[in-house]
C-alpha cells in the first residue's frame, strides 16, 4: 500500500498545532453544517427502541427503501422515463458501510486478480488503494485541462482484461463535471465494450453550474439486459454526516444486487442497524439543496479570490474542493504543502496524493510514481468558513510569489 | 422501404469470478428462509442466529446520544477515536492481563471487517492459512476473495485440534494459523496446553497466530487461555499473535458493528489502520463515543449468568430428547451431532436436509453443520471450482441458546417432535 503524502500532512499539522500554532484548514475541511435534527431524533428512536441488533447484510428494509425514495426524487425525469419507482428501485440498492465500502466491494465484485481498471489519472487516491488489495491492475486515463475524462484515453486502454472504468463527476479533487454529452458517450463506450461503469457520486448534491447528468440516468434509458452502472452513493456529504458511515450502490437488476450484498458479507458482516435508521430519516425528509446553495456562496467566493489573486488550475463546477496550480514555485506538490503549512500554517493537500500511481515492484516492495499532472497541484476545500478561506488563499498566493520571485 | 439493420446488442458484463465462486453463508441462507417464513404468518422458533436478546447497555446509548447533542459526528481518526483506544487497553490490561497500551489496539467497524483486514495483512494472494475443520463461514468467504489457500486441521471428538496433524498441513506458503476458541459454532473451549501447543507450532514455523477472541468473555467451565496473552508474555520483535475482539457479543452490541484488534507491536497496528482506509474510509464516530462507555461498568458477569442458565438449560433438553452433543464450555452455541439418527426407511439424512425439512415442518431454525465445514477444491487454474463439506462438521446443526428459555424450550421440543415423526 502506498503511503500517502497526506499523512505528513497531517503529522506537521498535528506537531505545530501541538506546540500551540495555529493552523488554517483547508485540507480536509469541514462544512459548515450540523447533524440535521431529523437524523439525530432518528438514531435517539432507534436506541430508544432497542434497535440495536443485527441487520441484513444488504441493509434494512427502512434504510433500502428511504435510499430508493431519494434517488427516485433527486433523478426524477431519469426515473419516470424507465418506469422506476421507489418499490421497484429498492430491490436493486446495496445498502454500505460508507461509499468507500461500497466501492471496495464492487471492484471485488467486478473484477478478478489480473485483471484491469481504468481510473483518472488525477483521482481520490482510495481506487488504487483498493484495486491493489483486490489485485486489480490500476490503468490510468488521461484528462483534460479541465479535469474531464478524455474519451478516447479510455478507449484506447480498454483491453480483454479490462472490467471496469471509475467516473467521479462532480470530482474529487477538481471539482470537474462532465458535461451531458461527455456521460453519453461514456455510457456508449461502456455498453459497446461490456465493461462497467462505475458511477462514483459522492458530490452529486453539489454542483452549482451547467447542466448534470449522471451515467446511472443514461443507463436507465437504455434496455435492461445491456446496463452496466454500479452508482455509488455516499450519504457523507450530502448528509453531512461523515462519521456515520453510511452509502448505497445502486445496480442494474435485482439479482446483482444479492450478489453484491453477498460481497457485505465477508467484508463487512453487516450494516449498522441504528445508523441506518438515522440515515432513513436523513433520506427521506432532509434536503441537500439547503446545503448546496450554502456551499455555492462559498464556490462563488473562492472563485472570485482566485481570480483576484491570480491563482490558476481548473475551474471547478461542483464539488467542495478547488485546485490550484503552484508549478510557477518550481516545487512538487508536497514540497509546496509542507512549506505552506510551516511558514503560513495553512495545510492543503498535496496534488500528488491523488497521484500515486503504482509502477511496479522494487526491492522494498511497490514502487509509485507521482503523475506530473497531480504533482502540479495543491488542493484547497472551500466548503471552510469565508473567513478561513479568504486567510488560506492570501497566504497561498504570498507564499506562491515569493517562491516565484526568487 | 428498406430494412433497417437490427440494433446491435451488448450483453452486461458480469461480476467477477472470485465473487461468483465465493461460497454464501449457510447462516444467511437459513436467516433468509426463516425470514420469509415468518412473514408469511408462521411462528419460527429462530435459533439460528447468533444474536443474543440483550439490548445494548444503556450507557451506551446515552454515550451515542451525547456524541450527537455535541456534534461528533464528523470524521473518525481512521485507528479509532484516542478516547476508546484508551479505554479498550485499560479493559485488556485489566480484564486479560494483556498491557497492550492504546498503540498497540486498533479499532475497526465490527470484528468480521477486522478479520478481514487482518487476513490481508498477514497473506498475500495464493498464502497458505489454517482453518480449524469446523468454522465460522465468514472465513471461507475471507479467504477466497483474498485468493489465498485454505487448508484444514482436525478437531478431535471434543472439537479440540489434533496436534498430530498440524505439521503435514504446512507448505513453503503457509502464513498463519487461525484460532477461534470459544469455538463458533462448537463452542469448544481450547485448553491451555493445547494454545500453548498452538503457539509454539506457529512459532517453530514462523506463523501469524490469528486470534478470533469474539467470545471469549462467555465461558461456562473450565478456564480461557488466549494466544494473546501467551504472546504477551514474548518479547516484543518475537510476538505474532493478532487479536480480533468485538463489542458486539461481550458488550450486547450486535448492531453497533465495531470491533478491535490487538496487535504485537505499533507498527503492525499502523498497518492495520492503513487497511481501514480502502475498506471503510473511516469508523462512525457517534458509535465509538458510545462504546467508550461500555467498558464503565462491568455487567458482562450479569449476561453470562442469563446464558449460564439458558447453556444448561438447553443441555438438559437436548439431553432428554436424545440428541447427542459434546458440551460446549463457552460461546452461545451446541453442535448437535445428528450422525447416528435415521429414517424410518432406515437413511441417514444429511445436515441440509435436516436443517430446511426442521424449519419447514417444524418451525424450528438451526443452521446445518456442513455449512461450517465448506472446503474448497481446486481445479487446474487453481480456482476454487466447488467446496465439499467437512465429514466431521456435516455431522451436526448448530443451535443458539441465546434465546429466552421459552423460546429455548419450545424449540427443543419441536425439533425432538420432528426427529420423532422422521
């Protein structure tokens, strides 16, 4: 496994702080939203109740079908047009442990050791982390300069072994979307080539300019026998509920969905029953709209301080991260990162954590390179109070002129 | 008019074959029949799942209560929040004599993800690991979505391994021996001399020990010995024992899903907590803050006097209605032996059929031996093509007896009325 640059990171982070600095974050960064009430009443319920016995290893019937409820409504033309429901979608949702969860089990459940999947060359580094435990060969498709997948990138590395390719729109950690035509064709290549697609929709709730639409929409408008969708949800962002834990996939028929809460069984054993019936709560009357438009207020703003400080990297459209390009330092990302944290106590995260990519085996095991397109980054949450954001970006440009002065 | 070329057609692609192959649960297989039964009306006396009545503590549920009022609902450190790592060494050194020190635990979202992770840590692909016999499925499950090779050591009558054997199952792969005493399903309680034995066979050959402590705090007779705590009497750089406890038997928390391990030294532990990343991100955090509490107050003793009762209980009438078993010392289970008894047209039935003919006619659930006895076989690409099950665990059925005693009753005296109409 690859030892990630975001841990050094956080040890500084951790060490200055302990020695009474004061650091700004905009590494992780936490949104500036509470619990809703509804899900807290929900988990008081389910204690209350005694509801704390095993669950399904699919989820519960509450949770599944709250799950079906919500992607019903958040895609509601997409639903109507292939006749879903909730009743009828809920037999084809996996309940998770977290979206990470889920992905980890539906790359073991796609794909075999040796085989290969395609994932953005700049990408939330757990997909390599989870192929290499699986056993599964990370490719790495190129992007645009705006971070969206390039189409024949992907094309052309798709091969007999190949399984599967990851799309993460809005992305983590550019906050690329891709456009609806993009998606399209995208769908159309999965179909075509009978690979998977694996949605990854994290950030879906949080895109603030341009038309969305998701592969799983196109995959409902296409006949049933040739779907090849796996959406991922995670209720961590949209719920603003990290700690919890809690995600769904979506499949295409019923029958794999057993298959893949098959997959829960080994990997998890089950889901957490009274956090499962918070998140119903959650699902069903909490809307991620309220905290969207929050979220778009704060996009605006580091928008605007970017382009008031003359910082540049791709745009973002959705998500709660923006890159920002300090190749002009003439350091590597976590080069860049360690400095900013030390002499401005502003952590962000270094581009090359969602670039490692694996090349090989060395004598003291894997060996990864950092892809020079991540290297040419650092990566700032903007979902952090204006304040914070506002402090972070002035010390981020100081540091980043006087490094290219000198 | 002119025919229109027929659209092409793309099948789906399908799920991989380690998915495909890998062996579902005999447990789940009857929870989900059972399930279905009782939806459709039918009173099922549900001794198939290990799930015991006990409601969580309600410090516990306070604790979680208090997390959500102050907001603690964000990220987790992915090793575990400090406060419950703390609190959990404090339990080890105090209850198992084990001064592990909150470096050496490593928290994880339920014990079944702490296996998991510690298979890969401990075995690459195609690594060879020791199974007892007769087993918790989830290993099986474990061990073919990792690749790596099983291979199987016998129980004796008691359910106590054969020592004899172990040295004839070793290869150039082999890198760890898994351990589960109190057994599930057996509830078999290892001897001292014979973890000692254990111990030294893996330290001779340079072994992982793979501890499966999950019930180790339910035990009737007899005295528990651990791997853990023999390891602990090592030095440091020569310990490798590997602990997986849980909150959810102990401490009532079934549905709370959190589990810890213990590991030789910090650094394994670091590397335990690398392996929650990829499979669960982070740990629920709400949860955690609860499960500080649980350790507040020590009422395990209370719970294993009400399973005390319920254990003789149900060997008075498993007793009485002639079903033969070796008394399980620990754990929550019996595992009926059903070898001898035959049909009226004097045939042998099989753990299987047994077990889907009891909850179909007599609305009794247990779960059929051979489930817990899957091994694998290997065709020449060296995939597990089919999994025949164990001669000895295909002798029996597993029974819960953490049930309340009425329950226990009825479902004793079904099963006795089925055995009788056979």
């Amino acid at each position: 496994m690859p030892i990630s640059p975001i841990w050094e990171i956080v040890r500084l982070a951790s060490q200055i702080q302990s020695e009474g600095g004061d650091v700004l974050h905009l590494d992780i960064g936490a949104p500036p939203f509470r619990l809703s009430g509804l899900i807290s009443a929900g988990l008081e319920d389910a204690l209350r109740s005694g509801r704390t016995g095993y669950s399904p290893p699919a989820g519960i019937p509450e949770y599944l079908h709250a799950a079906a409820e919500r992607t019903v409504a958040r895609f509601p033309d997409g639903a109507t047009r292939a006749g879903f429901d909730a009743r009828s979608l809920q037999p084809r949702i996996v309940g998770s442990q977290g979206g990470t969860q889920a992905l980890m089990a539906v790359i073991s459940g796609v794909c075999d050791p040796g085989d290969n999947i395609l994932l953005p060359e700049v990408a939330w580094p757990n997909y390599v982390e989870q192929a290499l435990l699986a056993g599964v060969e990370s490719r790495f498709y190129k992007l645009d300069e705006q971070m969206r997948p390039l189409l024949h990138s992907i094309e052309s590395q798709i091969d007999a072994r190949t399984r599967a390719f990851i799309i993460n729109s809005p992305s983590n950690p550019s906050g690329a979307v891709c456009p609806p035509q993009l998606i399209r064709s995208l769908h159309e290549l999965a179909v075509e080539r009978q690979v998977w697609l694996i949605d990854d929709l994290a950030y879906c709730d949080f895109v603030y300019e341009g038309d969305y639409l998701t592969a799983l929409e196109c995959d409902w408008a296409a006949p049933e026998n040739e779907r090849c969708v796996l959406a991922v949800f995670s209720c961590s962002k949209s719920y603003s509920a990290p700690g919890l834990r809690l995600g769904y996939t979506v499949c295409p028929d019923p029958q794999l969905a057993c298959d893949l809460a098959g997959l829960n069984d080994p990997l998890m054993g089950c889901l957490t029953t009274p956090l499962q019936l918070a998140m119903a709560q959650g699902l069903l009357y909490d809307d991620p709209a309220q905290r969207s438009e929050v979220l778009k207020e704060r996009w605006l703003e580091a928008l605007d301080l970017a382009a008031r400080l003359g910082l540049s990297g791709p745009r973002p459209s959705g998500g709660m991260f923006k890159l920002i390009d300090i190749s002009a330092s003439g350091l590597r990302s976590t080069q860049f990162a360690l400095r900013l944290l030390r002499e401005e106590h502003v952590a962000v995260v270094p581009g090359a954590a969602f670039g490692m990519h694996p090349v090989g085996h060395g004598p003291r095991g894997l060996r990864f390179e950092v892809c020079r397109e991540a290297d040419r980054f650092v990566r700032v949450c903007f979902a952090s109070d204006p304040q914070a954001l506002a402090q972070g970006f002035l010390r981020l440009a100081r540091l980043l002129d006087c490094l290219r002065a000198a | 008019m002119t025919a229109s070329a027929p659209e092409p057609f793309y099948p789906a692609p399908s799920l991989s074959q380690r998915a495909q192959d890998m062996p579902r649960s005999a447990i789940r297989r009857i929870f989900e029949n059972a399930r279905r039964l009782q939806e459709s009306g039918v009173d099922v006396v549900r001794l198939d799942i290990g799930d015991p009545d006990f409601d969580a503590p309600q410090r516990v549920r306070d604790g979680i209560s208090a997390a959500l009022a102050a907001g603690r609902t964000h990220y987790s450190p992915m090793a575990g929040i400090p406060e419950l790592r703390s609190a959990i060494a404090a339990y080890m050194a105090r209850r198992w004599g084990v001064d592990c020190g909150p470096a050496a635990v490593t928290c994880h979202q339920g014990a079944t993800q702490a296996l998991n992770a510690v298979m890969q840590l401990c075995c690459d692909s195609c690594a060879g690991v020791l199974l007892p016999e007769i087993y918790f499925p989830n290993y099986i499950q474990q061990v073919t979505l990792g690749g790596l090779r099983p291979r199987f050591y016998a129980l004796d009558e008691r359910f106590v391994p054969r020592l004899s054997d172990l040295e004839s199952l070793l290869d150039a792969n082999t890198r760890a021996i898994l351990i589960n005493t109190p057994s599930n399903p057996t509830g078999a309680l290892f001897p001292e001399e014979t973890v000692r034995a254990l111990y030294d066979f893996a330290a001779r050959h340079n072994l992982w020990v793979i501890s499966d402590e999950a019930y180790c705090e339910f035990v009737f007779e007899g005295r528990y010995v651990s791997p853990l705590q023999i390891d602990w009497e090592q030095p440091a750089e020569q310990r490798r024992v590997i602990a997986i406890y849980s909150f959810s038997k102990g401490y009532a928390c079934t549905g709370l899903r959190m589990g810890w391990t213990v590991s030789p030294r910090e650094e394994v532990a670091g590397q335990l907590m690398l392996m929650n990343e990829p499979f669960t991100g982070s740990l629920t955090t709400p949860l955690q803050y609860g499960l500080v509490h649980a350790f507040d107050e020590d009422d395990t003793p209370r719970r294993v006097e009400a399973l005390r009762s319920r254990w003789e209980l149900a060997g008075r009438e498993l007793r009485a209605a002639g079903l033969p078993f070796d008394p399980p010392e620990g754990g929550i289970f019996f595992f009926v032996d059903i070898s001898s008894l035959r049909t009226k047209d004097g045939q042998p039935i099989s753990s299987q059929d047994f077990c889907d003919r009891a909850l179909n006619e007599a609305h009794v659930a247990v779960v059929p031996g051979a489930g817990f006895g899957l091994q694998p076989v290997y065709d020449s690409s060296g995939r597990p093509s089919s999994f025949i099950a164990g001669e000895h665990a295909a002798k029996g059925f597993r029974l819960c007896f953490a049930v309340p005693e009425e329950r226990l009753k009825l479902g004793v005296e079904r099963l006795r009325g089925f055995i009788a109409g056979l």
